[in-house]
C-alpha cells in the first residue's frame, strides 16, 4: 500500500466523520508505522480526473509510489481505465478481494 500527506490526511477526515478523533489518529498513525505501507512524496501531479479533481491526489499516491493498481469503487476513476499514459490498473473492491483470496490460497 502506497500513501501520500493528502490521502492520509483525507483518510484521517473521513475516520474521524464516522467514528471519533481518538480512532482516526490511532489508525492514522497506525497507516504511517506499518511495515506494509510506503509513504510516498508526490514530486508529479497528473490531473487526471475531471470529473473530480479531488480524486486526483489518489491517483498522484499510486503514479508516485509505482503501485500495481488503484482500488475503489467511484465510479470517477474509471476514466482511467481508457488513457493508454500513465497506465494504472483500476479494481472494484470486490475484485480486489477475489485477488486476495486468490494470493491466499497459494500460500
């Protein structure tokens, strides 16, 4: 998992909206120790998404950190499903999961 200050920052928000402060900070601070999440500096943003540009800080933590793909099921990111550059792979949730049970089942 790659993150950048704005998706965390946005992440933190969005916890704190549906629960309390306390756990938004546990879970944001949690995100910035695991071992199994880059922090990632955007050094280029790509505006890629119209329809809205808030979207785009997601897209500008994947390009940057060089993930494999981008999981969500708003329905604004599928235009980048149609540009041939920067070429990022976008799942559904429910596809992502598959993928994980899938992972898991090779173990």
């Amino acid at each position: 998992m790659v993150i950048s200050n704005d998706v965390l920052s946005e992440y933190v928000e969005i916890l704190e909206e549906r629960t309390n402060a306390d756990v938004a900070d546990n879970i944001g601070s949690f995100l910035v120790r695991s071992p199994d999440v880059d922090k990632v500096e955007i050094y280029f943003k790509w505006a890629a998404i119209y329809a809205d540009a808030d979207d785009d800080k997601f897209v500008d933590c994947a390009l940057n950190g060089n993930a494999q793909l981008i999981v969500t099921d708003d329905k604004h990111f599928n235009v980048l499903k149609d540009m041939d550059f920067p070429k990022i792979e976008v799942v559904k949730t429910a596809k992502f999961l598959d993928i994980i049970k899938e992972r898991i089942g090779k173990i």
